[in-house]
C-alpha cells in the first residue's frame, strides 16, 4: 500500500489508527467511522459496513491503508463540489459573487466562521465585492492542507 500515498499521509493515517485502534486493531464500525472521519473521508455507513465486512470484522494497519487506498479512489471531493455549483449557475458562467459565496461558506453545511472565510478568502485572493471563478476557487479549497499549517 505505501506505493499509494506519501511517506507523510502513511505517518497521518498510522497516528490517527493507533489513536482510534486498542491494541493495534479497529474492532468495531465506531471506531472504523471515527478514524476515517478524522482524516477527512466522509464514507457513507454502507460503505463502512462493507469495508468493515470484507476484512472479516477486525482491521490491523495494513488493512486500514487498503481501505483508505479504495475509499480514496472513490471519494471525489473536487468533483462533487464543482457539481453543486454548476447545479446552481443557471447563466452556465463558471462565476459566484464573493458574497454569495460567503454566504454559502458560512450558512450552509459544516458551517465556518468569519475567521476561516476570511482565511479562504485571502489564500484564494477574492476580493469582498468581486466574482469568483468557482473552479479555480475549488481547486484552492479541495486541495490538501500544507504540512507546515
């Protein structure tokens, strides 16, 4: 499996297992769905039985990276993301108002606050009154978070 991920992903994902894992072994859905969900997967509950069923109930680290291996490939975050705001662009213009956006970031789902859009905001160099190109602005937020953060 580490032909899959970098050095540094592997280093997170053992942490984060060991974390969860007593005595070096993922024995319950819980624990399964808490270690994903901490290191940024959002699998559905079928997927987590299924993955949890196909390695007969209990997962060791070697199992943990197979998973994280399938689930990655497919949870296509970016993808998805693009197509909510496609669904909402009725003009086709590939373009969102900063404060709709804002909007969005701070109203909807897993809500941020100020500071975090404000954040977002800055890296992604959108200005408070200006129109933002949705898919450059997805591939900014999609992308993984630097290791000196």
């Amino acid at each position: 499996m580490a032909r899959y991920f970098r050095e540094q992903d592997i280093d997170e994902f053992r942490e984060c297992f060991y974390l969860f894992a007593r005595n070096g072994q993922i024995r319950t859905l819980d624990e399964l769905t808490v270690t994903m969900r901490s290191l940024g997967m959002s699998p559905t509950i079928a997927e987590l039985k299924k993955y949890f069923k196909d390695k007969g109930g209990q997962l060791a680290f070697s199992d943990f990276l197979d998973i994280m291996h399938a689930h990655s490939k497919v949870e296509k975050l970016p993808t998805e993301v693009l197509a909510a705001f496609r669904a909402n662009d009725p003009k086709k213009s590939g373009l969102i108002s900063a404060k709709d956006l804002r909007h969005i970031l701070l109203n909807w789902g897993e809500k941020l606050s100020v500071k975090e859009v404000d954040h977002i905001f800055h890296e992604a160099n959108v200005g408070p009154n200006g129109q933002v190109r949705y898919e450059d602005f997805v591939k900014i937020a999609c992308a993984p978070v630097p290791d000196y953060y």
